[in-house]
C-alpha cells in the first residue's frame, strides 16, 4: 500500500522588517504552507543556493542588496539553470510597473490585505497544490482525501 501527501509549498521570505517577516510568516504557516526568511537580498541568493521553493516574496527597500538586485540576480541564475521561480513584490513602494519590468511577477502592496495577500499568491498554484491531499493506493483501491 503506498500512501503519499502532495508536497508542501515552500516560500522564501525576503524581508528585513521582522515584524513583517513574522507577520508574513504567520499568515503562511496558517495555510500550511512552509516559510524560510531571509533578511536582506544577499542572505536570499544566499538560501536559494541550497534550496528551491516555489515562490519568493520580495521586499524592495531593504540593506546590502534590494528587491529590485535580488530579483535581477535570481533571473539571471535561473537562466543559466534552466529553472524559474515566481516573484511577487511585496512593498510599500507604489511603482508596481517597475516591479514587473524587474522580473517581479506580482504586487501586493503594504500594508497588505490578507485576502488580496493570499489571492495574489494562490494564483501562482494549481487547486491540486494548494489542497492538502493524501493518496492511498493499495493496488486494487485508490483513495483520495483532502485534509
């Protein structure tokens, strides 16, 4: 009998505020969705060398390396490993046209609205992804059931 549950969804956090990064995580970890932190763009690159997620929050305004470098650093890695992550921007800075022809694939503005929060982000995943699913197949019977 094999029994397996969909992967998680894993969020790189790029933040340097710790309120938001507490906040953001908290928010998060409620979906059941796993979060890492990083405090500034160097720390991110950093983290993304040694493990993948599926999409990144992006503060724009922060030390040693903003938003906007970070992303362009991001792309440009992927491009040579062939991968491709979501960014979404995540900031009080209200150039959202400069955010997307940075390499940001979404905008959601501080202070965020939890629902426009969880929508920008759940569009970016299949219903299947955000669902947590156990499958159960004994080889005769297969069972499927959203927990």
């Amino acid at each position: 009998m094999k029994k397996h549950f969909n992967k998680k969804i894993n969020i790189l956090i790029v933040e340097d505020n710790i309120i938001n990064q507490n906040l953001f995580s908290t928010l998060l970890q409620k979906k059941g969705w796993n979060t890492v932190v990083a405090g500034d763009g160097q720390e991110a690159i950093e983290i993304l060398g040694l493990q993948t997620f599926d999409i990144i929050l992006m503060d724009i305004i922060m030390p040693n390396m903003d938003g906007f470098e970070t992303t362009y650093r991001i792309r440009d890695i992927e491009k040579k490993i062939g991968t491709y992550t979501p960014v979404i921007a995540v900031t009080a800075n209200q150039d959202k046209e400069k955010c997307i022809l940075s390499g940001m694939d979404a905008y959601i503005s501080k202070p965020i609205q939890f629902e426009h929060f969880y929508n920008t982000i759940e569009k970016f995943f299949s219903k299947d992804q955000l669902a947590h699913i156990l499958h159960i197949d004994d080889g005769d019977n297969h069972l499927i059931i959203k927990v």
